[in-house]
C-alpha cells in the first residue's frame, strides 16, 4: 500500500524536476536574448473612433528565434517568475521613448506608445526613476506615454501599486487597465485607482454585432467607463462589423488586426501617412 502512493509521487517529482531544469534553461535563454538583442518590439495602432485616427501604438514585445518569433505568452510568464522582467521591462520602456522621438521626427508627436508593464516590475523599486529618467533623455512629452497594468497586479499589492500609479500620473504617464472584465472585482478597481483608460477584452469584442451577450457586456462597460469618466479601448477588432458596433454604441478607440496587425515601426508609421 506505502509503494502504491510513492509510485505517483515519484514520477510527479521527477516531472517537476525536469521542468525546473527547463525553466532554468529558458531563463539562461532569455537573459542571453537580452543581452544579444534577439528582442525587439512590434507596434500595433489604436484608432479612435469619432475621426479614424490613430492616436496611439501599442508595443508588443517579440524574441527573434531564426526566421520565426517566440510569442510572448510563452516567455512572459518565466520572466516574470526569474525577475528577467525587470530588465527586459526597462528595454522595453527605453525602446517605446525612442519609438516616440521617431514619431515626433516625422512630424507624428502627437501618436502615444502604450507599454505593458508587468506586475512585478512595477512594484520593482526603480520603475519610475526609469521613466522619469527616459522622459529627460528623450524629450517625452506628457501624455505620450501610456502603461497597460492587468488586475493581477492591482490585487496583489493593492496599496503599492496605488501609490505607484499615482507617481506615474504625476510624471504624465497615461494608465490603462488591460484586459478588463477577465480578473476579478474590478469595479472596485476602477473606483478607487487613477486610471485613464478601460481596454475591453478581445473575449467580449468577438462578435459583437451579432452575439446578444458579448454585446450587452460592451454596451455596459462603456456606459460604465463613460460614468467613471474614463476612455475605452476595445481589443481584438477583427471585422468592419465588430468596429461599426462599436462607434455606434460610443466605444472610444478599438485596436486589433481589422486596424492593424503588430508590426515593426517603420511598417506602422508608412500606414498612419497613408492613412492620414
Ligand atoms: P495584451 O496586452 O492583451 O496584447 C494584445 C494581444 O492580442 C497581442 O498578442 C496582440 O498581438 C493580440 N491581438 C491584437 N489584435 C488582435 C486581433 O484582432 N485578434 C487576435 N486574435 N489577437 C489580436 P501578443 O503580441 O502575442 O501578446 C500577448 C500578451 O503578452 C500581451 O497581451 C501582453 O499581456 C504580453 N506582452 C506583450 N508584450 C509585452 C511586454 O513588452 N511586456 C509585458 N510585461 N507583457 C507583454
Ligand atoms: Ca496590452
Ligand atoms: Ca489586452
Ligand atoms: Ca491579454
């Protein structure tokens, strides 16, 4: 009988060995991308629905593996886990002020970078010294910078990361909540936070002119959003249909492959001049 329980035990051990030796691995894997420049960023546009406009670019982070990229989903998590994602966070920022100088050059300052910043490097001690730092350097203009926080981080350290939110405001960041509506109690969030901007899952932009729930969800967060005096980003628009829906019913911005794919900068520049 004793075998008997020790023989799962034992296989589950060594499957979680195995797998803590391919964490490290992939952890010696990404600090070296890091430090050979195997990471880069693609951006894809956000446009505002009352005119057409893009008005900003969301970076999205790529790991440069041969002919093909490592999608961040894959890579993301174990950052974070090592603490990688503090470094690479820094990159990252450093990459989106240079992208916005870019911009500025060609006559676009008024086109924001928005940046995903992980939990865990925002409630690393020097994340703003950072932006402020980068903001010097590049001549970053207020406003011109957004930060897309998920809830996770919100619920782990509720008070740091107020705190934090509210120096990045006062630096002139701009704060999203990322994926709203898939993390829990969020209505508190928005109450209580300084937030600018709600970004509706893609979860819920699916299909929205014709599926009855996901439209009702929108129509309730934007109306919601309006309330709290907040802007909203609908995610994942993939159809004409789904964009129409949207204006119609006052969503603010829409972002997703019906607008624009990610892409490198100099893409997505040549497609804001075309369109303008
Ligand atoms: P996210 O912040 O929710 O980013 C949106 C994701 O949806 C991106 O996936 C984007 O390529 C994808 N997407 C955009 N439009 C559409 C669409 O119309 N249809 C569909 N099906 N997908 C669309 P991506 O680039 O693979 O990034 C995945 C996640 O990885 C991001 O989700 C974000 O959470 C994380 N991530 C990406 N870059 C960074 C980064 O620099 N730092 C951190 N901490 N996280 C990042
Ligand atoms: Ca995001
Ligand atoms: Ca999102
Ligand atoms: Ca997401």
């Amino acid at each position: 009988q004793a075998w008997q329980e020790q023989v799962p035990t034992l296989a589950y051990d060594r499957v979680m060995a195995v797998q803590a030796a391919e964490r490290l691995v992939l952890a010696r894997r990404i600090r070296r991308a890091l430090d050979r420049e195997e990471f880069e960023l693609h951006y894809q546009p956000i446009q505002r629905l009352s005119d057409g406009r893009i008005v900003a670019l969301e970076a999205l982070l790529r790991w440069r593996q041969g002919e093909g990229y490592v999608p961040p989903d894959l890579f993301i998590p174990l950052a974070e886990a090592s603490g990688l994602i503090v470094p690479i966070g820094r990159w990252t920022l450093e990459q989106a002020a240079r992208a916005h100088v870019r911009l500025a050059e060609r006559g676009l300052g008024d086109v924001a970078i928005a940046v995903n910043v992980s939990p865990v490097q925002l409630l690393a001690d020097d994340v703003l010294e950072a932006i402020g730092e980068l903001r010097e350097r590049y001549s970053v203009p207020r406003g011109a910078l957004h930060v897309e926080l998920t809830e996770s981080v919100l619920m782990r350290r509720p008070q740091v990361a107020r705190m934090r939110m509210l120096e990045l405001r006062v630096a002139g960041v701009r704060i999203s909540i990322d994926d709203f509506g898939t993390g829990f109690s969020s209505m508190a969030y928005l109450r209580n936070l300084p937030l600018d901007y709600v970004k509706i899952d893609r979860a819920f932009v699916r299909e929205v002119h014709i599926d009855q729930r996901n439209a009702s969800i929108c129509r309730a967060l934007i109306s919601l959003a309006r309330g709290l005096d907040l802007g909203t980003i609908a995610e994942g628009v993939e159809s004409a249909e789904e964009l129409a829906w949207l204006r119609a019913n006052g969503c603010d911005q829409a972002q997703g492959y019906h607008i624009g794919r990610p892409v490198p900068l100099e893409q997505v520049i040549g497609l804001i001049q075309a369109a303008a």
